[in-house]
C-alpha cells in the first residue's frame, strides 16, 4: 500500500468514527430530550402553587412522570387522585408533611459526586433549614403537630431484604432545632432488658406525639418494633419481625411490612395492621411484596408504592384484611395527606 492508499484510508477511519460520535450525540440528546416530554399516557403535569397548609383535603406527592416535572413536589385534591397535578419547583426523593411543615429529602448534584441532604419546609415549601445526610435518603415522617421530624438513610448497602446494610436515623425537633443524629444513641431494653449491641440499626419512625415514637429496630438477624420516647432518649421492643411501621390516623393500629417464611429474599414481605390494644395480627389483601412504608389515607385504608411504568405507582387497600389492591396513581411517591 503506497503513501497515498495510506492516506485515503486513515481519513476514511477518521470520517467513520467522526460519522459514530455524531450518531451516538444525537441518541444522547434524543433520550434527554424523551425525559423531559411527557410520556404517552402519562399524567398531566403544570406548574403552579403548591401549599402544605391543612386548609382543604389534598394530596402532595413526589411526581414521578417524565416531564419537566419529573420528581418535583405535586398535589392532587385527596378524593381525585386522577386529577391533573399541579407541580412545584421543589424535588424530593422523599417527602413527607403535617401540619404544614414538610421533610424533603434531596440530592445535590456535585462535581464529583451526588450529596444529599434533609431540607425543613414551612407550609408554602420555603426551607427553614438543611442538614447534611450521610447516605441515600430512604424513609421520612412528620409528627401529627409538624413539630417533629425524622428521616432515615442507608450509610451502607441499599436495601431492607438483604443483611448486608447499616441505617441512620434522625430526629429533629422544628421549634427548638435539637438534632438527634442518631436513634443508637438512645438507651435499649429489649424483651425486659438493656440491650447492647455493634450492630444495631434503626428505620422508619412514625410517630405519635411530638414525645413518642415507633420505629424498626435491627439487630442480631431479627427485626423489632420498638415505642420510643425522644424526652427519656429510649426505646424499648414490643414485638419481633415489625419493619417499617405507620401510625393510624386515631392511633390504635399500625401497618407494617413482615417477612413471611418461605418467600423469595428479594420479596420477602406482607403488609399487616397490628392492633395496639391486643396485640392481634391481620394479614391485608396485598399479595405482593411491599417495600415501602405504608401512609394511611384515613382510618379505613392503606397506601403504599409498588414498581411501575414510570418508576412507581401508588396502591390502596382496606386496612381491615378485606377486599382487593387497586392502583390509585401512576406515577407517584411518598404521598402525603393533608386537610
């Protein structure tokens, strides 16, 4: 091959890789152009106010349609959940709200890496303040008051159904601004007595005044649920195999996730109501697995995230074991009820 052949096929090499990195540019900018389209059948998205004030039963959720919208803070009226949403600026990958004050758990894009961090919000979603979060956001409450919030993250492994994963939880006290920053701080007495161990691991508080909570306690391979008093800076167990605890409006119940024997250990939960006052099980109508923790829309029904076309769809389910799960939204996350 003499100097010239050499030549035109160097620059034919040059015109083909040229020809594929403008190919491969244009797809890129295709599909992030698609993440901010509407997807066909999707819910309708606008921008508009969006307040936390419990003036009128609505809904406010982490929208999960694709759009310009995608993962920002929306609201539906609460008996529409079908209604166009109207959406704000605000994005959260949790969220939760009472009484006019909301949590929002956020990402913060970096230059090298994401950081994240739990955002205090007043009732027209305003920040009051920020903390900085040691790991990818996962669970988050407010007390029925708005005074106390608390969050979860996991500092290590990313999920509930393996063993291989460390927790922290946080308490945050909005009128005083007392951080507690983490729940292993407190005192344990498990089955009657103190309890001390390396391994031990809180999530998904709920709570039940602006003193007392309950919460998931992990440790030595077993799950616990434990009533906790912030003021005491304790916890002790009521019950093994409870994750993910959620407060009934009134009070008297709890539903929760429990790992039932003989299912696969990536889908190892059913989603229960546990009667405070007796003590007594009922397994609810959800056959699938549930990793979420469960909001109640009153005190009759259930609402919980599974996987769906857009990322996450919310379902419903009487919360007395009868009838059937149906979708409710598609599209959404973290809801929560306000009014």
């Amino acid at each position: 091959m003499n100097t010239r052949s050499r030549l035109f096929v160097l620059l034919a090499a040059v015109a083909a890789l040229a020809a594929v990195a403008a190919v491969s540019v244009l797809r890129a900018a295709d599909r992030a152009a698609e993440k901010d389209r509407p997807q066909a059948g999707g819910p309708a998205v606008t921008a508009g106010a969006v307040t936390l004030a419990p003036d009128a039963p609505r809904m406010v959720f982490r929208n999960m349609a694709w759009g310009p919208h995608r993962d920002e803070l929306a609201t539906v009226p609460a008996g529409s959940p079908e209604a166009a949403r109207t959406a704000s600026d605000v994005r959260c990958l949790r969220f939760y709200a009472a009484a006019g004050t909301g949590i929002c758990l956020q990402s913060v894009k970096g230059a090298v890496q994401d950081t994240y961090r739990a955002v205090v919000l007043d009732a027209r979603l305003r920040e009051l303040r920020h903390f900085p979060l040691a790991g990818i956001p996962t669970r988050a409450r407010v007390s029925p008051s708005g005074r106390m919030v608390a969050w979860t993250v996991f500092v290590g492994g990313d999920s509930y159904a393996g063993t291989n994963f460390s927790t922290r939880t946080s308490v945050l006290d909005t009128r005083t601004w007392a951080l507690v920053a983490n729940l292993e701080d407190f005192r344990i007495t498990r089955e009657g007595r103190p309890y001390h161990a390396a391994d031990v691991n809180f999530w998904g508080v709920t709570f039940s005044d602006d003193t007392h909570f309950y919460a998931t306690l992990g440790t030595g391979g077993r799950t616990y649920l434990v009533r906790g008093d912030v003021a005491a800076r304790s916890v002790r167990t009521l019950r093994s195999n409870v994750e993910c605890p959620s407060l009934s409006p009134d009070g008297t119940r709890l539903v929760f996730k429990k790992r039932v024997e003989g299912l696969s250990p990536d889908a190892p939960w059913r989603l229960y109501v546990l009667d405070l006052a007796t003590m007594r099980e009922t397994p609810l109508a959800e056959r699938r697995s549930v990793d979420d923790q469960v909001v109640w829309r009153d005190d009759h029904t259930v609402v919980y995230a599974l996987a769906g076309d857009f990322g996450a769809d919310l379902w419903t389910v009487p919360a007395d074991g009868t009838g059937s799960a149906r979708r409710m939204m598609t599209a959404a996350l973290a809801p929560a009820y306000l009014g």
